[in-house]
C-alpha cells in the first residue's frame, strides 16, 4: 500500500462519524467549491469539481516551516467532502444545469453549450459553478468558475506529461526521500526539473509561434493534492493544463497499485486522443513507473497518433533496459522513444524533428543552467542527497 494510501485510509475511514458529530453539533466549518481544470471542445464541454470544508491552507510562502507544510499536507488527507451538494453550472449560453455532489464530494458535467463563453488567455473557457445548498454552512461567495480548455481548430499538436519525477522532482523510487519531500515542501519549495519550464513552454509554442498547443497532466497523484499541484505550475511558469489525477478511494478498491496506476493513466490518454480524433500528440514520462509501457499501448491502440516519446531517466539500471527495449519495439511503429538524461537532450530532438524552433534548444539550455544554480533543500544537502 503506498503512502498516499495510508495517508487517505487515515482520514476517510473516520470521516463519516466526523462529519456526522459536526453536523449534530454545528461545529462544521465553511464550505469550499473547488473547481478543477477540465477540456472539451466547441460542442462538449466537461466540467469537473469537489465541494469540501474550507481547512484554511493559504497561500504557500518559501519561508514556511516542514511542521506548517506537514500541517496543510494532512489538512488536505482530512478535508471533510460534502455529499448531496447542490449546484448550479452555467456554461455561459443562458443555459443552467443543477448537479448534485457524489459521496466524495466530486461533481462532473457533460454539457453540449449553444455556444462558447470568450477564451481567456487563448485556451480557457470559463465556466460559472454556483453551490446552492450544502449540508453546511455556506462561504459569502458561492460563485466560481471552472476553465475549461478547448484546443484551438489550429493547434499543431498537444502534450500529454506525467508530473512526479518527470516535471516536479519526487523520488518516488526512493521511499523515504519521497515522504520528506511530498510531506515537508509547499509548491515553492519543491523544484522543477532543470529546464523544464522552458522546455514545456517552447512545446506550447510550437511553430507557429500562437503559444496554443494545449497541456494534459496525467498523474496517479490523488485529487487531495490538486491545489499544490496546481499552484506549483504556476509558480515555475509552466504552462497549465487539465490535471487529471485519481480518487483515493478508487486506488484502495483497485486490485493492484500499479496496475490501477497504468489503468487510470491509459484510460485517461484515451479519452484525449478520443476527444480529439484530429490532434496528434507528444508523450513525456519518467522510467521510474509504467509510463514506458503505458505510451507503447497507447501508440498501438491509436496509430498515427504519437509524434514523439520522451522518458525522463530516472537512473535505476533496469528501467533503462526495460524503456531501452520498448523504444526498440516502437520503432516497428515509426515512434521514437526518446530515453533522455536532461530536457536539453528532449529540445534537442524536437528541434531536429520540427516540433520546435531550432532557438528553442539554446533558451532551455539556458535556463537548465539557471536551475542548476537555485540552492537544493537545506534537507536534502545535510542528508547527503
């Protein structure tokens, strides 16, 4: 079981008599809406969310102490959901649909709008989510809005990244530095890949140079985590997307942690490539996990789909020969699968292939080195790490 696991069967198995003693004794705090980035098209739109009590995580801030990020990090696991949630969306077309929240919490929409409300920053369509009822008390703003993505008629291509150890540095093969650093960082303590931001950001450029290939992020990362996760593209400039992570309660009921973790990304990269039939797509992953085998399925359930593959590598011997051997299958399919020590090895590629402009290579190497520069957790450099 991994530690995500525990951490949720903790929280969750208490959760309903809590909730139920709240209740009773009006002692439940404020509730919260919080909307998820989501995608659609110009005729379907999905709308995602939870509605949960307002545990007060602000804002994160460099400065804050291992116990205060370890504080908000179980805030997150102990959040209680609100179930039976009412709701209203308005996609913007002078249309309204009620929704009502799951056990969970969660709330999901389908909508085919008469038409798309204005785009903000090229891709994001906004989407108004108003909480009419709950089964506590309610905050003094009950109206947000959920972007959606929907990729422009000319977009070039769009980028389905992992996270963990391929966009934020994780550990995750190392247990007990993965604990300290899931635990005890806030998105501005945790760091980046070297140069991955600019990498990121050249791909969304592309070549026409209109900055609209959309970003998908596929994480086997729990929902608890989408607000540091979020905020931690943010922070590093990379470009956002639809975070699509997995409930906690699905992960325990699964027969298995990593074949639930290939289920619950490959099920999601099939969605992408179902919804857009017309878009072809760049995979980037880490040898760490499955992502390896997961895209190679991918590539042979869509042909024609893949443009490139990039697998962060993670140094552990075996997972090399295990990426090394699927990149040989793959060139039966004529998708390279690139296994890459740094992004300046991926620019690099993409350059040499057309998916970027060749200046692409020096900027990200620049700031490759600009990262290198930034000081690693004091934590880290006692330990030896």
């Amino acid at each position: 079981m991994s530690l995500f696991d525990r951490l949720s069967g903790l929280a969750e198995n208490a959760d309903d008599l809590l909730r139920r003693a709240r209740t009773r004794l009006g002692l439940l705090h404020q509730v919260q809406v919080l909307p998820y980035r989501s995608y659609g098209t110009p005729d379907r739109l999905y709308v995602k969310g939870r509605v949960l009590t307002d545990k007060g995580i602000g804002e994160p801030d460099p400065s804050d102490s291992r116990w205060h990020n370890l504080l908000n990090m179980y805030r997150r696991f102990d959040s209680q959901e609100m179930p039976g949630a009412q709701l209203v969306i308005r996609p913007g077309d002078g249309t309204e649909h009620p929704v009502v929240t799951d056990e969970e919490g969660y709330f999901t929409l389908n909508i085919e709008p008469r038409q798309l409300s204005p785009a903000v920053d090229f891709l994001w369509h906004p989407v108004e989510v108003e909480l009419v009822h709950a089964p506590a008390p309610l905050p003094a703003t009950r109206s947000v809005h959920a972007p959606v993505l929907v990729p422009p008629a000319d977009a070039e291509y769009g980028i389905i990244s992992d996270l963990d150890d391929t966009v934020i540095q994780t550990a995750a093969t190392d247990l007990l530095r993965m604990a300290r650093t899931v635990l005890l960082r806030n998105a501005r303590s945790r760091l980046p890949f070297k140069g991955v931001a600019e990498f990121y950001r050249q791909l969304q450029l592309g070549r026409n140079g209109k900055r609209n290939n959309p970003f998908f992020y596929v994480s086997s990362s729990p929902w608890n985590l989408y607000d540091l996760l979020e905020d931690f593209l943010a922070l590093n400039d990379i470009p956002p997307g639809p975070l699509l992570l997995r409930d906690m309660a699905l992960k325990r009921k699964s027969s298995g942690d990593a074949s639930a973790h290939h289920g619950h990304k490959l099920k999601e990269i099939d969605n992408l490539l179902l919804t857009y039939p017309k878009l072809p797509f760049v995979l980037i992953g880490d040898s760490g996990q499955e992502d390896a085998n997961i895209y190679r399925e991918v590539v042979r359930r869509h042909p024609g789909r893949v443009l490139a593959i990039y697998i962060r590598d993670v140094n552990l011997p075996e997972r090399t020969v295990m990426v090394q051997r699927v990149a040989e299958e793959l060139r039966q399919d004529k998708v390279e699968m690139l296994l890459v020590k740094d992004t300046v090895h991926a620019a690099e590629h993409a350059a040499a292939t057309g998916l970027v402009f060749v200046e692409a290579v020096p900027a990200v190497e620049a700031e490759k080195q600009k990262d290198e520069a930034t000081p690693e957790d004091p934590g880290d450099v006692a330990a030896g790490k």
